[in-house]
C-alpha cells in the first residue's frame, strides 16, 4: 500500500499533520530550494514535537556532491533524532566519492534516502551504486519546480523504470515532484512504497505558502 509523505517547514506545520493520515512528516524549507533544509534547532524541536507518533524525514539542503560537506551535513543531522535522513544527487561533483563517506554513516544503521532528479538526466545505474552504499531508498523528485510535475518531466515508461529497479534492489521506494492531485492515480498503479507532496498541500497550490487543512483532506481522499 502506498503512503503518503508530507514535507512541513515549521513546528506548527507538523501539528496541523499530526492527526491526519500522513504517514511519513517530512522536514525542509522550499524557499531555500529543491531540497531546502531546515537549522538543526527547528528539526529537533520538531521531532520532540512529533515524539514518535509518525516517521520524520529530513533534508540537508541543496548542497553540492562533495564529500566532506554532504557527510558532515548527514552527521549532524544524525543527532536530531529524525528517522530518514533525505540526500539530495544534483549534478556534477563526485557522486562516487560522496557515497564512500556516506557508508560510513549507514553502516551505523542510520537509514539515508536519496533523492534523484528526473529533470537531470540521471544514470539509473547509480541505484546499484546506492544499494552497495547501504542506502535505505530511493525518491525520485524534480529539481526545477517550474517545469511541472514529475509525470509531465519523465515518461511513464523512465518512472516505471525506475520503480522496477529501485524495487528489484530492495530499497525503498518513493515518487514526488509537484505532484498534483490530479497524478495521484496514476501514481498509485505503480505500487511505491509512498509519494511525496507540498504544494499541492498549500494554499493555492504554491508551495512556499502555508499548508492547508482542505487541501491535505482533499489529497488524501484520493488514496
């Protein structure tokens, strides 16, 4: 059954998630970016908030492929308590590199999501790489918002590509990337582990404003 993730970029954000039907809460500010991140003081009181009554995922921001700064960006959000750590794959900068630091960190359980781009033209190859890391999954998102949701970015055939072999090596598996309501069935065909959503959560659909209680009702009906 898929789940649904709902990114929050404050603390009174995650209480108007909290009793609804979310499954994962997921930490990052869009205003900062694809993958913006929140300081370390708002996630942690943001986990103690939350207090283990959902899954909490956070991200390390828009930060470039280079080793010492992503691992030491991971390791200092290890210590917030958060349970999926979110590592943004941009373009260039040393993909291979980054992933021999970050088995560090997995080797200790922590359980680190990548997130690739589907605007980007990826290798898909490097979710064997991912899984030999110790990655606990994969999301596939969209970098540059203004060019649409995910399904208007990628075929169909290149997302269910990806799902095949994100599945095959037994990681998990989510899907976001301006999704809007009306992608959802689609999407739920394919049988990820869960899609991601924030605009379509927020007042008029934009997804630096705040959420809004009859936007989220409205996406979750449809699951």
């Amino acid at each position: 059954m898929t789940g649904v993730l709902a990114s929050v970029n404050s603390i009174e954000e995650a209480r108007l998630i909290l009793p609804t039907s979310v499954d994962i809460i997921d930490l990052k500010q869009p205003e900062r970016g694809a993958l913006g991140a929140l300081s370390i003081d708002a996630v942690k009181a943001i986990v103690n908030e939350v207090n283990h009554k959902k899954p909490v995922s956070a991200t390390v921001g828009d930060l470039p492929m280079q080793a010492k700064l992503v691992f030491d960006a991971v390791k200092v959000m290890t210590e917030t308590g958060v349970d999926y750590i979110k590592i943004g794959f941009f373009p260039g900068g040393d993909w291979q590199g980054t992933l021999s630091r970050l088995a560090d960190i997995t080797l200790q359980r922590h359980k680190l999501i990548a997130v690739l781009f589907a605007d980007t033209a990826f290798d898909f190859s490097i979710i064997e790489s991912l899984r030999q890391a110790g990655f606990y999954g994969v999301m596939l998102d969209t970098m540059d918002k203004s060019k649409g949701s995910l399904p208007y970015v990628m075929t169909e055939s290149e997302i269910k590509n990806f799902v095949s072999i994100t599945k095959s090596a037994q990681l998990l598996c989510g899907l976001a990337g301006s999704l809007k309501q009306h992608d959802i069935a689609g999407l739920l065909k394919l049988n990820v582990d869960y899609l991601g959503f924030r605009g379509a959560l927020c007042k008029e659909h934009n997804r630096t404003a705040e959420l809004d209680l009859d936007s989220i009702t409205s996406v979750l009906s449809c699951f």
